[in-house]
C-alpha cells in the first residue's frame, strides 16, 4: 500500500509538471553526456543482427550513398568508432559491425583464427547483399581487411587502413601487453594501467572526456577476449602475399603510433601496386579517435579520385 501510494503521488507530480518544466527535467546535462561517452556516439541511425554461421553478430548503421564497412579494433567494439561514423555518414552508407567474441567471451570455447575472422566479414557481406562496398579497418581491424583483401581481392571497391603495417612486429610494448592481458586479471578502473592509453594516443591526452571514453570503452571488451586477438595479431605477415590486393588502398599512420615502424609502412605500400601512403601528423596508434576529422576528410578523398 505504502508503495502505491508513492507511486501515485510522484505521478501526480509529474503530471503537474508543464511543457516547459518537461523539457528542462529529461535535458541531458553536459557532464553527464560526457560520462556516458554520448558525445562521441555516433548518432541516431539503424541497428540488427546478422545471424551467421558461427555467431550472431550485432551491426549499426548510418547514412546514404555507396557502402562502407567499417571493422573495429583490438577493442571497444563498434561503439569506439563513432566518432569516425558520424563524420563519414554524411558521404556513406557506414556498417559496422561486432567482431566475434565482442559479445560473448563464450566464443572463445571455440577455438577460431585470423582466417575465419576472415571469413565472417565475407559472410557478413553475403548477408547485406554487399558486392564490392570499401572497408576500412583499424588497428586489428585493418589487419582483417588486408587478409580480406587478399583473400577476396574482387569483393571490395577500394581499400583503407590505419594503424597497421605488413607485418606484426613484436616490440616492448607488444610484448608486455601479452603478458600482462593473458596472465593477470586487470582492474578495468585503475588511474595506472589506463595511463598506458597514452602510448596509443601518441601523447598526453588533454581531452579527458576523450580519455575516459576510450579506456571505458575498451574495457567493455572481455580481457581473455583481448588476449586472443593479440595472439592472432602476433601470426599476421603480409610479406609475399600483398600482391594479391588488386584494389585501390589508402593506408593512414599516425606519425607518433609506437606500435607500426616506418618500415613496415613502407613495405606495405611497396607491396600493393595502387597504394597511397598518408601521415598524419600528432597522431598515434588511435588516429580515428583523437583526430577523426583528418581522418573521414582523406577518406573521402579518396574514394573521390578518378583511377
């Protein structure tokens, strides 16, 4: 009884509310748009489930005109490349689309590999009717679209990377983040570990709504989850295999990303024939989040050239 009648008293409340009142109560505060990361989200738009043969994979999508998938990271799931959809949205149909095991750390039972990621974005592509869209991949997801491209080198129009080389290279780093993500359980709120963010971002973040956005995000993605991916990120040489991608491929790299070499880059253009090598100066590792602006604008340039 006592219930109902608080119930009914907060409804009457709320009904004696006016238009105006109603507005002022359901607007969103700027500090806490920044603390559920809102900002950096990419806007209204459409989402689904592709149910494929090995999962069932969760997909956003935003905008008109020619197709264009865009494939996550190491971690953070779609939701970490918001801030580069809502920008290319304004040229593109943008996809994105969950990797597996984003959702269900379970996956991992199963054991799979770079090759059937692989294959679950050509699957992905099946399901959407998709017959030649651009993809764009970053950080791991530019590892996946090289082996796509390779692999599938006439289901794609054109081709873009960031944060990727020909080859994994097993630096510092790379090594201590292997060891650290596959032996120790992690706090996902310690101020310590998320300063290591900074080596991605290429310098001290001033942005700390950004910060916090990226390390919350990231930290959504399950540890195990992570550690796998790194493993499968370890076997990826492109060396002897780059000829096999027959489409035009814009690579971008952060001139501060401490995880891809210059000579890596270089044998990345030197090894497909229609490449075009694009440095983004002040940018690290993360160069689609800190400045995705650069980023969409070379995009779309690129897809605007006569070939």
């Amino acid at each position: 009884m006592t219930w109902c009648w608080y119930v009914l008293c907060v409804g009457q409340s709320a009904f004696s509310l006016t238009q105006k009142e109603w507005r002022e109560e359901l607007q969103a505060s700027p500090g806490w748009l920044s603390a559920v990361g809102a900002e950096f989200s990419a806007g209204s738009g459409s989402s689904g489930f592709a149910h494929l043969t090995h999962y069932t994979v969760e997909y956003r999508e935003w905008g008109q005109g020619p197709p264009l998938v865009l494939v996550p990271g190491l971690a953070g799931g779609i939701d970490l490349l918001g801030p580069l959809a809502r920008l290319l949205a304004s040229n593109f149909r943008v996809i994105a689309y969950q990797l597996r095991g984003e959702d269900d750390c379970f996956a991992l039972r199963r054991h799979f590999s770079l090759a059937d990621l692989v294959s679950d974005l050509a699957e992905f592509l099946d399901w959407h009717s998709l017959e030649s869209p651009t993809i764009c991949g970053v950080s791991f997801g530019g590892v996946l679209a090289l082996e796509f491209a390779a692999r599938f080198p006439y289901r794609l129009q054109n081709l873009v990377v960031q944060g990727v080389g020909a080859r994994f290279e097993s630096g510092l780093l790379q090594r201590v983040a292997r060891t650290v993500l596959s032996r120790f359980p992690l706090p996902t709120d310690s101020p310590f570990i998320n300063q290591f963010f900074n080596l991605l971002f290429g310098s001290p973040q001033k942005d700390d709504a950004l910060f916090r956005f990226v390390t919350r995000q990231s930290w959504q993605t399950d540890q195990s989850v992570m550690a796998h991916r790194l493993q499968l990120a370890e076997q990826f040489d492109m060396t002897g295999r780059l000829s096999r991608i027959r489409v035009p491929t814009l690579i971008l790299a952060g001139k501060r990303d401490v995880l891809v070499s210059d000579r890596s880059l270089r044998g990345l253009c030197a090894g497909i024939a229609d490449s075009l090598l694009v440095r983004l100066p002040g940018c690290g590792h993360l160069a689609f989040l800190t400045d995705p602006q650069r980023v969409a604008e070379e995009m779309r340039q690129f897809a605007a050239c006569d070939r």
